[in-house]
C-alpha cells in the first residue's frame, strides 16, 4: 500500500484557525522573499550586494522555521516556542547587521555592529526565559530585555547611528529612518506577543493571539527590512 511520504503529508487546518493560516502565509511570503531578493542580487555592484544577500538570509531562515513551526502548530495545537526563538537568535542579529552595512561608507565602525548584536541577543536570551523556563518572573526577564531592547532604539534614533546617517546622504539617511521605524514600531509587536502569552500582569492581553500577533510581525518586519535595503540598493545603483 503507497503511503505520502512525511515531508509531503498536509494536516487538516479548521476554517477558524488564524494562528495554522498565518504561519502558512508567513512562511510562503517569506520564502519567495527571499527567492527575489536572492535572484536579484546580481544586478547591484558588489558594494550592495552584501546588503541584499543578508536581506535574503533573513527571511530564508525565517521561512524554513516557518515550516517547523507550521507542522509543529498542526501536530502539537501549541506554540512552538523553542523554534521561534531559534529563528530570532539568528535573524534580529542581522537585522542588526543591516545598519552597520548601510551606514558603513559613512565610517561606520564593527563596534556599532557588535553593540546591536550583542544587545539583540540580551533582548532574545531574556525574553527566551521569562517565556519558556521561568515564567514565574517573566515580568523581570521582559523588563530585562525592554530596556536591552530601548538601548538599540536609542542607538539608532539618537545615538552614534543616527549621526553617521546624518552625514551619509539623503538616500542613506531615508533607509535608516525607515529601518528604525521598523525598529521602534514594527518591533513593538513582539513585546505585546510576550505579554499575551505570560503570567501575571500580562493577563489582561490573553485575549489576543500570541502567535498570530509574532506571525504578522516577523512576515512584516523582516521583508520590510529587506524591501527598504532594496530600494536604497536600487537607488545609489541609479546614482
């Protein structure tokens, strides 16, 4: 008897499951993302396509945890936790990454880099524990990562960032505004996931939908990020 094989089996998913439908479009949203930004990254000089590769990065990564976590959402009926976190470890990194590699020909150095980096893993480690191990005290793990999470959108809108940004040219300076408003908005969403889906005096948001508020904010987020990287690229290709 010829069985499907377990890579090609689909789970049934209800009419009114908004969390299944949102991991699937994120995921096939996120993967032909990266397919354009992928097969798009020979027609910029070499000087940008660094930028369009780490875009891409960004959201293939994202897409293949996408996919796990579709699965794990379908067999399970919980939020895979682990996986989401495991994408986030790797790709708000490089996010980070994006704003040193934009404002490097303005002399931007490796130690802003490292900074957000460095920073963005203090957000994703504490968030990680107030969520998944000690949920007891997610309040101090998610006032831990907040202010981890304000130092980067300091750096940014007000710090060494924004005076590089300042000096690199009107095109450069449109980009990074762009890129932190995805910083100080877009990534406000998932502050409000972590409040819905933990203890205490978050209760007052479990009615809303933990995975579907981060679903929408990494499919966003992440090809907004690498939409705007795109345009600038396009841009000074024009120049």
């Amino acid at each position: 008897m010829n069985t499907i094989p377990n890579f090609l089996a689909i789970g049934k998913m209800a009419t009114n499951d908004y969390v299944g439908f949102t991991f699937f479009v994120g995921c096939m949203a996120m993967m032909a993302a990266s397919v354009f930004f992928f097969f798009s990254m020979n027609t910029f000089d070499k000087k940008w396509r660094t930028s369009i590769l780490v875009s891409g990065l960004i959201t293939f990564i994202a897409a293949v945890h996408y996919w796990y976590m579709r699965d794990y959402w379908s067999t399970y009926g919980e939020s895979p936790t682990f996986f989401r976190y495991v994408d986030w470890i790797l790709t708000v990194p490089l996010m980070c990454v994006e704003f040193y590699l934009i404002l490097k020909a303005a002399g931007a150095k490796k130690s802003l880099m490292w900074r957000m980096i460095s920073l963005s893993i203090v957000m994703l480690v504490t968030g990680y524990i107030g969520e998944a191990v000690n949920r007891d005290n997610a309040q101090i793990w998610g006032l831990i990562s907040g202010i981890a999470y304000f130092a980067i959108a300091y750096d940014i809108w007000f710090g060494n960032a924004k005076k590089l940004a300042l000096t690199a040219g009107d095109s450069i300076l449109t980009a990074h505004k762009a890129l932190c408003w995805f910083v100080l908005v877009g990534w406000a969403i998932y502050p409000l996931g972590y409040m819905a889906g933990t203890p205490g005096w978050y209760d007052g948001l479990n009615g809303l939908s933990m995975d579907v508020i981060y679903n929408v904010g990494d499919a966003i987020n992440k090809i907004g990020f690498g939409l705007v990287i795109y345009n600038l690229a396009v841009q000074k290709q024009s120049e």
